[in-house]
C-alpha cells in the first residue's frame, strides 16, 4: 500500500527525517516513492500506529492515487477510483500546500458532489471516513485519512509550562523529531547535557528508559521535577559528560543538545576541549550500529570523526539572526 505523511511546513528536512526513523525504529520494510514539499510518499506492506511517536507530520493518509493537479485528472480519478467506504458516511478535506490556480473550497464541493452522486453520504460533522486531498507542486494526493498527530500536547509540554525552566531549551516538537531521529526502538537513551530534561521528557513518553547528566545539581533537580510533572522518570546523575560513569557500548541512542555560552565552561578548559571529549564518551558508551543525534551551534563533524562516528545526516534550524542550530546524525559503525 502507498502511504502518504502530510509533513510540517515548520522546518525543510527534519520532518521527512523523522518519519523516515520512525519506520526504521518500528522495523517497517519501506521503500520511499517520492518526497514533495511537505508530502512524504512510502510503499510499506502494512502500516503500524506510528502518529502516537511523530512530531512534525499533521496526518497519514492511505494514498487512493496520484495525479497531475489539474481539476480534470482529479475529478476523473475520483470517479473512478475504488474507495471502499460502503455504508459509511465521508467527508472531504483539501489542503493546498503550494498549488497556484485551484480553489479549495470549489474543489471540496466538486469531489464531494462525485462522491456523492456514487451513492454516499456526505456527514461534515462526524463522517466515518475523511479524505483528503493535497495538492503540492505540479501533484495532487488524494487519501483516506488512517491517523492525524495531536500537535497540541507538544503546546501543553511547552518550556514555561513545566515547573522548572531555564533558557536556551529546545522545543517539545524539536525534541521529539530529535529522539526519533536517533531511530530508538526500545533501550536506554542518554542525555549527557540534559540542562532542563526536555530530551528526555520525550524520549520517557515513548518508553525509553532515560538516563540524563547534567553537571549543575539544579538542573539534575529541575529534570527530576519536569519529568515527574509529566508523569515519567528516568535515571539521573549529577557529573560531567566528559566521564560518563557507563559501561562501554551499554546505551541505544544518545540525543542531546550541547553547552555553549558560559554555561559550557563550568567544567571543560575549552569548549574544543568539552565537545571532543564529551563526544568520545557518547561513543564509548553507545551500542555499535546505533546512532546519536547532537544539536550544536558549531559544526561538529571533524571532532565527531576523530571520535570515530560516521555522519549520516546534517541539519540546520535558523533560531534567530545571529544562533543557527547544527543538527548532526552520527552513526557508531559496527566494523570499525
Ligand atoms: C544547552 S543546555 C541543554 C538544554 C536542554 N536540551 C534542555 O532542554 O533544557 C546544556 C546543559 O549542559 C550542562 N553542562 C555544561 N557543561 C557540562 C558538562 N561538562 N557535563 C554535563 N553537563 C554540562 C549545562 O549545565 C546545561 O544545563
């Protein structure tokens, strides 16, 4: 079946990342068909719940076609097309993500007066099956909806609604797409620079068992709190990230977000001397094969190679004019 994931427009590659890491994590056997602005196109034999662990998809359809987006090929696919919605009452969303010239509105009635003249209900309230149609480009994607994302609990976990806070922190969404890049499945996750848990509050609601570090006892204090205000919990030590007190190659995914600014020299003599260092540690301490996910303000993948990771992914979020985030992906390649 051809699945689409109806992508954010909040960042350009993160997204897809994503949902990509989330099929891998649950060991579905996909093959990628295309990938459109905001609209992510997959061939997968059958389709777990996935929308419970995504953070940057609105909604996943079950892709009934793909046509050029012009109202003639859409209103003829549709009239064709084999909607297995017997007995059930429908209704019709379209989304125009960037598609000049087609009215949304008048295309939801046209599709909708179709459907219904093949003898189904219209219900806009509360219909039993939703499709939608996206128009991206050149393309029009037309779906019944199987899951949507509930954004909205990311706003209820925002930085200032926890108890504890503190500057500087990642927002839950980005946290999230983060921990899921790192493709964990089940296992231990660490936070070596964990400041005010945010990482590990969402890597803790998708099961993980969490460990976080974090050189200030008031910050280990504030994560202790913010992940007990969330219901979850995880291991949490006071230490430098430099001398992680692990066993070697004991842990599935390392994500964090690295110091940078004053609160990086508490420990460290430099920031080069913290960054290479500490990513020495995430290395040794991570299983073979697995990945760690490391958000900077610098690039890092000099220092990321002489720890011996592979980089398997770069990404870039704009914060403000003068802070650009680094995102890195590195793998722990088994045959070194
Ligand atoms: C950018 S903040 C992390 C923010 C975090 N992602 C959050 O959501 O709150 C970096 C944290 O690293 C901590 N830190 C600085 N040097 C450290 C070291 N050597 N070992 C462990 N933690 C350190 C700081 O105390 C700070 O809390």
């Amino acid at each position: 079946m051809n699945i689409a994931f109806e992508l954010s427009g909040e960042h350009a590659t993160l997204p897809r990342a994503e949902a990509i890491a989330c099929l891998e994590s649950l060991n579905v056997n996909f093959r990628e068909v295309a990938f459109m602005d905001q609209l992510l196109l997959v061939d997968v034999p059958e389709f777990p719940p996935i929308a419970n662990r995504l953070a940057m998809t609105h909604h996943i359809l079950d892709v009934l076609f793909v046509c050029q987006a012009n109202i003639k090929s859409i209103l003829r696919l549709v009239s064709t097309a084999d909607l297995g919605i017997k007995g059930r009452t429908f209704c019709i969303r379209v989304k125009n993500i960037k598609s000049a010239g087609l009215s949304s509105t008048a295309l939801e009635k046209e599709v909708g007066a179709i459907i219904h003249k093949k003898g189904y209900r219209v219900d806009l309230d509360n219909p039993d099956v939703i499709f939608r149609l996206v128009l991206t480009g050149n393309k029009c994607v037309f779906g019944r909806l199987i899951e949507s994302v509930d954004r909205g609990q990311y706003e209820f976990r925002r930085p200032h609604q926890r108890p504890f806070f503190h500057p500087g922190v990642l927002l839950p969404r980005v946290a999230r797409a983060l921990v899921n890049i790192s493709s964990l499945s089940d296992g231990i996750l660490i936070d070596p620079f964990c400041g005010t848990g945010g990482i590990l509050i969402e890597a803790a609601l998708i099961d993980a068992q969490c460990v976080g570090m974090d050189v200030q006892q008031k910050m280990v204090l504030g994560t202790n709190l913010n992940l007990k205000y969330y219901g979850v919990d995880g291991m949490l030590i006071v230490g430098d990230a430099c001398e992680t007190p692990l066993k070697s190659e004991k842990v599935d995914a390392v994500v964090t977000d690295l110091p940078y600014g004053r609160s990086a020299l508490i420990q460290a003599r430099s920031l080069e001397n913290l960054y290479h260092d500490s990513l020495r540690e995430m290395y040794r301490v991570l299983k073979k094969n697995k990945k760690a996910v490391i958000v900077s303000q610098v690039p890092l993948d000099k220092l990321a190679d002489e720890a011996g990771f592979v980089v398997i992914e770069r990404h870039q979020q704009r914060v403000h004019r003068s802070l650009t985030r680094h995102i890195i992906v590195l793998q722990k390649k088994s045959e070194v």
